[in-house]
C-alpha cells in the first residue's frame, strides 16, 4: 500500500517496521523506527544492525537482527515472517513493554552519548600535533618556500573536435557495406569487418558503422597494403555487386509491408520480441528472393529496454538512446534536398515525422522519426520508445505508422499492388487509402471500400488479448474525428470499422477489428492459430460458424542464413545442391544431410555447444551482468559448465502463458535429473518480461533465485539481456529447445524453427507450429489436446510429462555413446530435424506461400477492379448497394425440408427439399440458399456439410429452390437453410456477409 504522506506521519502510526538491507553502512530508518517506539527488524549488513549487535550481545526483542548472506534470501523472508507472526500475537501488555524497550534502545545514539567520542578524537588529535612541532626544526621564514599543492592556476580550455573517419580509397567499398545489411547474413561479409579490428568488433557489438568510426588511420594504412585482406573485400565487393543487381529483374506483385517493429541486426534496435524477428525475418527473404516489398515501420530513439537484474534478481529495464549516425538509416531527401517529412493531424496540431530509410539487401525498409525541432517535446517523444507510454502515446505511434506510413509512401512516389497489414497496429493504413480514393478518385465510401479490401492483407499474430490494441472512444475520437469530413461518413460508420456494437460506450474500439474489416483477406500464422483466430474474429460475420471462415493461415518460418551456424552452412553448402544457394531450392535438398557422417555431426555439435558455453563465460565474468552471483559463486559456475553435457534451452518473452515455471514445479525430481551422475543435464534461460508485466517479471527473479541454491550452481543458469546476437548463440549451441505455452496461446513460436534449423531437438506442447512440424525421432511432444479445464492439474501433468520425456527418451538417446563417445541415435535425431523439420520452416517456404495465397491473386483482383476507371468496383457497389436495400423484404414463400417429425431419416439415403422465396427486385442469380449440417459439440456447432440448392425457376419474384442430398452421418444432428447474396465476383462470402435464416 502507498501512503501519500510524510515518512514520518507514517512512521507514527505503524506498529513494526522491517528494512532486510543488503547492505548500508549505518541505516538511519531502524534507529528513527525505535526512537518512535516502533519495533524493527533490520540485517546483520547494516551498520547501526552490526553496531545494536555489539552493544547488546544478547539481542534486544525491540529489534531483530537478521544473519545476511549472498544466497540466504529464503532465510531471510522467513525471519521476517516469523517475527512478524510472533508480534501479531503478543498481548496489549507485551507489545507496550516491547515498544518502551524500543525507545531505550534508542537512546545509547543520541548526540549526548556520542559527542563524548568525538571530544576524545579532538584531544588525541592535538596531542599529536603537538609531538609533530616538538619535532620540527627551525627554519628562517625569510627564506622558507611555501607550494600551495591543491591550488590549481587555470582550469583546462578544453574544446570539443569531431575528427571525421576518412577512409582510404581502395577501402571505400568498405563504407557501402557497411549501411546495408545484407552484411549481417553474409558469413563472408562480417568475417572481413571483424578481421579490421576483432577487439573494437565485440566492442562496437558487431556494429560495422560504428567499427569503421573506431579504426585509425595507421590501421586503414595496414589494411591497404594487406594483399589478404584487400582480396576478402575485394571478393566479398563483387559478391554484394552481383547481388544488388538482381534487383533490376524482380516482377513479382509490389508489396508495402507495415510492421511496428523490425528485429534485423541487434545494431538497430527496432524490435521487442517475436513480431520484430519475424518481420526482419521476412524482408531478408524478400531481398534473397526478389520480392518486390517495400517495409514501412518507426524509428525509435531509445527502442525497446536492456535487461539488467539486480542483486535480488529483480529484473531492471535500462534504456540507451540509439546514436542514428552509428546504425544504417540515411536520411532521406525530398527533391528539394530538404529533409522528406510526412504530417499527421493530431488535436489542435499537426506532428511531423522525418523519413529515414533502411537498406536490407535488395529491400528497402522505410522508418518514420518524430524526435526533432519541428515538434513539441511530448510530441517528440511519440517515437521514443518501442510500445512505450500510455495508450494515447501508442495511438498516436499507431496513426503515424498507419496513416503517416502512407503519406510516406506518396512523397516516395510508391504505390503498391498489396498492402500486408502486420498486426493490428498499423490498421490505419486502411482509413489514409480510404480518404485517397474518396478525395483524389472521387469514389463514394463503399466504392472506395472494394479497392481498399481488395488489396489489404492482415496478418494477425497472437491469441492472447493483451496482444490486440483497443483504444476508448472519447480517446480515439478527439484523434480520428476529422475523418468522417474526409471519408464523408457518420462517425458511427467508422466506429462500425473497430466495435461489434457501435451504441455499446463500454465496449472499446479495436485495432485488430479494424484491420479485418479493412482486409479482404486475414490469416493466422500457423494451422491452428489460423483456427483460433476464427474463433477471435468469428462476431464480424455472425451469419457463419466459425469454421466456415475465410481467415486461413500462412505458417511462419525463419530466414535460414541470419540464424543458421557457420559450420552446418558450410555442411549444407557441400550437400544440398547448387539449386540450394539460389534461394528457390527444392525442400528434397535438405534430405543431403544424411550423406553426412556420424563424426562430423557430432563434431559440429560439440564445437556448437562449447562455443555457447564461452559466451555464457564472457557474460559472466561482467560484474555488470551478473550482480545476483557473488565472485565464489561465479567461481563454482565456471566449474561446473560443461561443454560434454546434454544442453537444453529456454529463451523467449516471458510471459506467464510461456509456463516457465513448469521445470521447477519439483524441485527434488529437478535435482536428480540435473545431477544425475550418469546422464547430466544443464539448462540455460533467458528472456524478457514486459516492463509492466509483474508477474513475468516475479518469474525470472524465481529462476534466478533457484538458480542459486547449491545443488544448481552453474547447472541452470538465466543469461540476462536476450537480444539477437544471444538468440544467435543460444539457438545454434543448445542440444534440446523446449517451450511450455499454455494451449492453444502460441500463435506460431519461431524461436524452435530457429533451433531446428541448427539441428536442435523441438521439445514442446503440440502448439503454434510445432503441431505441423512434429516428426517421430525429429523431436518431442507433450499432447495438443487439454487433459484438464483446471490450469493448475494441467500444469501439474505437464510438468510430469517433461521430467519423465527428459528422463526416459531425451537423456537416454544424447547419452547412448559407442566406442568413439558419439551417440548414433541422437545424430539420427539430428539428421531427421534437419531433414524432416526444418525444410518446412524457413521464411523461402513462408514468402512462397504468401505469394501464391495472397499477394498474386489479390494483386490480380486489385487491378481489375481499378481497371476502367473503376468499373468492376462501381458494379460490384451498387449490386451490395440494390441487395442490402432489398434484404429485408426477401420473405419465404414455401419450406418443404426432410423433418424427423415427419420422417425417419437414414444414413445413405437421398432426400429431398424445395423452398419458395420472393425476392421482391432481385433475381434467382442474386441470392444463393444451402441446407447446413452440423454437430453441437461442448456448446459449439461443428459444419459438417453444406450443400447449396439450385435455383430452378422465376416466375415474377417467386423464385423456386431444389435439393437433393445424400445422408453421410449418423447421430444427433442439427439442420437450417441459409440464404445468401451470391456474385462471382465476391472473392468469399464474408466480402459482403449477409445471411438470413429460415
């Protein structure tokens, strides 16, 4: 509870107090507490603790004086607990003699006790100046010299000079690689920016801009004149050329892809988590196989935090402002040579963002900046930090990339085929397009709809609510009220766009609505996350079960060179086959690792996992890493690493749906498997929890703390500070990669496909892309299907279920060794993974899909509909427009259905059925009816058929329907007809989602 008072108003008034210092060199807040009379309880590490304790050495009840150690943390919070339970029960008498006590004890610190101490000081100090002068010779003081040693002349005029890099040039090539980033999955590349300098290379963390500001010029001169390095760059030039030229011949459909976040080299720090990686991820591959996208996303000064722990374990969010002249953004300049900025109206102002562009390989990534002149100072900070602030600061990041985003895209003259929505934060792309075709073509709203649906993808990312924007009302309206001037519409039509109900004013506006309504197409990035979300989004369109949905999913993968080691590339290289390099290889490639011996894969992943475990030292011995283990406890950690040990990892956000906490559910069962003496096992995590996410924070300090008993030293360790460069180390050096999500919450989890494609088992639940990419002896399981409702007895099999999988299969197979110390059963595993797994992972299978899915056919539908000056999409709009008009007055005539009460119904039999309607203006080949067959299962109707009636006579506006149907399923069933508007030129029918009933 927070008092908002004075300490001492507060002190008054409290019955004990408790300060479990670590260490203070006196601590006043114990000594204050007694003088008030308030009983207290502090450490043997405080100073006036130490000083009470020797004063009184039988310890006085009035305060407790608990015994502080490095790792005795339990210790002390059950002191506290036992203190505390102990005054609670003290009579009114015994807690008035305690508090008397109290008092007494602080009067051996009053001044009037103390002073006397100092007295003695003054007079031992005189007597000693007074034996120093007995002893001083004489001297003249005419002739005596006298120096004021700490009397400084003049202070130092320093001036600051910026000495610009000049780089020699032959070596100019040098710079051009370094601002594109198509040196970071480029082994060659990176291998020459860290041969310049391989200390200033880890110190500038891989960063090439800010390695060249750091050379001398003597050391260019070296590199000059050295015949080796000159043919590496000389090499890796005409690579990078040959490369880049490419991009002259790419005919795919134009593609703007909008994201918040990019994870592209841990240099620009531009992402957070999952959605980053993935997105970076995604125009890696884009470049490599010369898919016309072009990136739209934020540029922000301070990104997202850096992941410090205390000594207790808490974690402590540190944020470090980018210097953009060391990170590969170049400015970019309108024809006037001015900087290009784009506007965005907010209330009683306009905020300015500055253009700034990102070149990765053949791609170019565009990023918007508001921390300038031009813009006040809350203003200012609108780009500061990645999901930072309150939520009227993530809706205004949210409309500077949506809306701003497009302004942006204008100014660069660039208007694509499709515009891929990634996650709901940039839906506002769709409202900006809206007004352009409204002011610029002169289309009507729902004319200008068509077109902006037909070109609009949305890719949702995740199940869990707290991963979907809503924004109030009131908020959302003092920002994007204006629009209805723009769009020519009620402010109720644009609340429709984000609300289910538009007169609910409890009900928040959503950013994830939004884009559904705005996409012709959306689609989950797994299977099953793809049949999740069409239960999230299954109330747009009530007139349909949620698996009829036109949400399908596109399953997500990893861009195979950032993320595979050296060593397997060089493997993969030998025996994949040249159509591999190309990057359109066939996935029947991958199946060249088991030309591969035992003995070299084993060497591979030995080197791997020794090559992580180094790292973990190196971070290690950093004080500033690691201030929760004491120097004899980071000894013992060193010890016991070993690089000869089954390795398993866990290293993601942490959330709580992640689950963890799982491993640790059994402490003593933990201990045996850790410890056995025969199959050892070590585990590595890391990860961060969102600054506001308390309970993702609780669970790293746990794991920390466990960490720290005796028997796990060194065993199970948390690396703090997960970013690129660590996920690079960890996913390539760990043998097993477990993940323990809540079902069904993991939307896809890349970090596994990561993983495999290093030839690292998948240990996890049947979720996300783990139930697509699951193979017998290419990995482990637990079950897809809940065994429990209750998430505790869930939780509580689960972790059963990992000991024993660790136990009986995991451990047995790394362990089973011949002769030479190489286990053939875990190399199979390996080569499986590989071979079995990976293949269908990989950000190549992902974009390919994508294209074929969605950017092709809807690039085709788009430009037809914009043909002719809009003519399909003025048709298209005013065949809704008669429709919806006339829905209402459609009315059922005749219904003569198969009726159980009328009929036995069997299996294998044909029945048929007849419906009469009047359609009032409309004709037979307007409205479509089916009969739809379902299943109630746990509350939900399952579509098991749908059959649609042929319409076979109009007479007037009497229209006849006829059905025959064969009966396929026996049991309890449920059967209702369904009319529908029905146009080929719907791409589906939730395009125009009109049902009624009979």
């Amino acid at each position: 509870m927070f008092f908002n008072l004075p300490y001492y108003d507060v002190l008054i008034g409290l019955d004990a107090t408790a300060f479990p210092s670590y260490y203070e060199p006196w601590g006043y807040t114990p000594l204050e507490s007694l003088a008030f009379k308030v009983p207290t309880i502090t450490t043997s590490l405080s100073g006036f603790g130490k000083w009470v304790t020797d004063y009184y050495p039988e310890s006085p009840s009035a305060i407790n004086i608990l015994k502080r150690e490095d790792s005795n943390y339990g210790d002390i919070v059950g002191g506290i607990t036992k203190n505390l339970i102990k005054l609670l029960k003290m009579k009114e008498e015994e807690l008035e003699k305690l508090q008397n006590e109290a008092s007494e004890i602080a009067q051996i610190a009053l001044w009037k006790n103390l002073s006397k101490h100092y007295l003695k000081c003054y007079e031992l100090t005189l007597q000693n100046i007074e034996s120093r002068v007995e002893s001083l010779p004489n001297i003249d003081a005419q002739t005596a010299v006298y120096f004021e040693q700490t009397k400084m002349i003049k202070a130092p005029n320093w001036r600051n000079v910026i000495i610009h890099r000049s780089i020699p040039q032959a070596l100019l090539p040098l710079e051009e690689l370094s601002k594109n980033l198509w040196w970071c999955w480029n082994d060659k590349a990176s291998e020459l920016f860290k041969s310049i300098d391989v200390n200033q290379w880890i110190e500038t963390r891989k960063n090439p801009i800010a390695l060249l500001d750091t050379i001398s010029l003597s050391r260019y001169k070296e590199l000059e004149n050295d015949a080796d390095f000159m043919k590496k760059l000389k090499d890796v030039y005409a690579e990078f050329k040959t490369y880049m030229a490419e991009k002259e011949k790419m005919t795919s459909p134009t593609v703007a892809y909008f994201s918040m976040e990019y994870g592209l080299h841990s240099s620009l720090k531009i992402y957070s988590g999952g959605l980053g990686i993935l997105a970076g991820d995604y125009l890696k591959e884009a470049s490599d196989k010369a898919t016309k996208i072009t990136g739209v996303g934020l540029l922000y000064r301070y990104g997202y935090f850096t992941q410090k722990l205390s000594s207790a374990g808490n974690q402590e969010a540190d944020y470090e402002a980018q210097d953009f002249t060391k990170i590969p953004v170049t400015p970019v300049m309108g024809e006037d040579g001015r900087w290009l900025t784009v506007s965005v109206d907010l209330p009683q102002r306009t905020l300015y963002a500055r253009v700034w562009r990102v070149d990765v390989g053949r791609i170019e990534l565009y990023l918007l900046d508001t921390d300038f002149e031009d813009n006040r100072d809350d203003d200012r900070s609108v780009t500061h930090h990645l999901y930072g602030g309150n939520w009227e600061n993530r809706l205004k990041q949210e409309m500077l990339l949506g809306l701003g985003g497009i302004k942006m895209l204008r100014k660069l003259n660039i208007d694509t085929d499709v515009y891929h929505c990634n996650e709901g934060h940039a839906a506002f792309i769709g409202l900006e397009r809206l007004r352009e075709y409204i002011q610029n073509d002169k289309l009507s709203f729902s004319e200008a709809m068509e077109v902006v649906r037909a070109s609009s993808l949305f890719t949702t990312h995740t199940p869990v609510p707290a991963g979907h924007d809503f924004f109030e009302e009131g908020m959302l309206r003092a920002h994007i009220e204006h629009y209805t001037e723009k769009l020519h519409v009620s402010w109720q039509q644009i609340l429709s766009l984000g609300k289910i109900d538009v007169y609910n004013p409890r009900e928040k506006f959503s950013m994830s609505n939004l884009a559904a309504n705005l996409s012709q197409e959306v689609n989950g990035v797994s299977w099953l996350h793809g049949e999740v979300s069409k239960d999230i989004f299954k109330d747009l369109w009530p007139g349909y079960m949620p698996d009829e949905l036109h949400i399908s999913y596109v399953t997500n993968g990893v861009h195979q060179p950032t993320w595979t080691s050296p060593l397997w590339k060089e493997i993969q290289n030998e025996v994949f086959g040249e159509d591999f390099k190309t990057h359109q290889y066939n996935p029947k490639s991958f199946e060249g690792i088991y030309k591969v011996s035992d003995k070299r894969i084993w060497e591979v992943k030995t080197a791997l996992r020794g090559k992580l475990l180094r790292r973990i030292e190196q971070k290690l011995r950093r004080e500033k890493n690691t201030p929760y283990f004491s120097p004899k406890q980071l000894v013992e950690i060193k010890e016991n690493l070993r690089d000869d040990i089954l390795t398993i990892g866990f290293a993601r956000r942490f959330a709580t749906y992640k689950r963890a906490h799982l491993l640790f559910s059994n402490i003593e069962r933990l201990d045996k498997i850790v410890n056995n003496p025969d199959r050892p096992v070590q585990f590595i995590f890391a990860g961060k929890a969102h600054p506001a996410d308390k309970a993702g924070q609780d669970l790293i300090k746990h794991i920390v703390e466990i960490s720290k008993l005796p028997q796990f030293l060194g065993k199970i360790l948390f690396i703090p500070n997960y970013d690129m460069e660590l996920a690079r180390h960890m996913v390539q050096g760990v043998d097993v990669w477990m993940n323990t999500p809540t079902r069904p919450q993991e939307a896809s989890g890349t970090s596994g496909e990561k993983a495999v494609m290093n030839g690292v088992m998948h240990f996890s639940v049947l979720d996300g892309w783990w139930v697509e990419g699951y193979r017998e002896d290419a990995g482990w399981a637990l079950p897809m299907e809940r065994a429990y409702e209750n998430q505790e007895y869930q939780n509580e099999l689960d972790a059963e279920l990992i000991y024993n999988i660790i136990e009986d299969e995991i451990a047995p197979a790394f362990y089973d060794k011949d002769k030479d110390g190489i286990s053939q059963t875990w190399c199979s595993y390996i080569k499986n993974t590989i071979a079995k797994v990976a293949v269908n992972f990989t950000t190549n299978r992902m974009l390919t899909d994508y294209e074929k899915q969605y950017y092709y056919p809807m690039s085709e539908r788009a430009k037809k509909l914009k043909a002719d000056k809009f003519a399909t999409t003025i048709q298209i709009s005013d065949w809704k427009k008669r429709v919806s008009n006339e829905w209402d007055n459609i009315k059922v005539v005749n219904v003569d259905v198969p009726n159980r009460n009328k009929q036995v119904i069997a299996i294998g039999k044909t029945y048929k059925g007849e419906v009469t309607l009047d359609l009032g203006s409309l004709s037979m080949n307007d409205i479509g009816m089916e009969l739809v067959v379902a299943e109630q299962k746990d509350e939900k109707m399952k579509v098991l058929l749908t059959k649609e009636f042929r319409a076979v006579s109009q007479q007037g506006s009497l229209v006849k329907y006829v059905l025959e149907v064969v009966t396929e399923y026996p049991g309890s069933l449920q059967l209702a007809v369904r009319i529908f508007p029905k146009n080929e030129l719907l791409p589906h029918r939730q395009d125009f989602a009109l049902v009624k009933w009979l």
